[in-house]
C-alpha cells in the first residue's frame, strides 16, 4: 500500500518481489498480492500504476495467482470528490480534462 502515485518505486516493488517481470508481465506464479490501497494522490503518475495492477490482476489468474486491490482511504477521498492532495500531474496522468472525476466515480 501507500503508492501514492509513484510509478518507478511501485515498478522497483513489483519486479524486486519477483511478481513483475522487466516487460510488466505477471510473473508471480501462485502469489496473491494485496495492494492495501493510498495508490493515488501526493505522487504524479497514480494512472499508470492503476494500469498496472489491473493488467496484472488480469494475468496472475492464469498462473494460479491473483491480485486483490483494496480501496485506501485516498482512493475513498477522491470517490468524495476530496481531490486535495491530487497534484496537476497525477490528475493527468488519469486521462484527459474530467479523467480523475470518471475514474473514482461509481462507475468509473
């Protein structure tokens, strides 16, 4: 947990653990991984981690492993509309204008 937007670190995490290979690729066999949650906010790239763990929570499966994401409580702030520690980027790194919006919508 506690990713807070930065990409390079969560890449560092997930390929020192053995769970990502060099090309983004699940390679953590049976492994259940649990991200606690706090990816967004304070970092500037919580976008391309989301992208991340939900590909690899697609792939784990297929090896007979699986990834559980959990909501923190920064991901429950920005579902509020509580955006305050968003910075410019990572709201960018979301997609384009209203991006953080859809993405912590209900449906989003």
């Amino acid at each position: 947990g506690d990713l807070h937007g930065d990409y390079d670190q969560a890449q560092l995490i997930l390929t020192r653990l053995g769970l990502m290979g060099k090309e983004g690729e699940w390679t953590g066999g049976d492994t259940i991984l649990v991200q606690t949650g706090d990816v967004t906010d304070r970092g500037d790239a919580s976008g391309p981690i989301f992208k991340t763990l939900f590909r690899l929570q697609d792939e784990a499966p297929k090896a007979g492993g699986e990834v559980i994401l959990l909501i923190g409580n920064h991901e429950l702030m920005n579902m509020q509309g509580d955006f305050r520690y968003a910075t410019p980027a990572d709201t960018a790194s979301l997609g384009p204008e209203g991006g953080r919006e859809a993405a912590f919508a209900a449906d989003g």
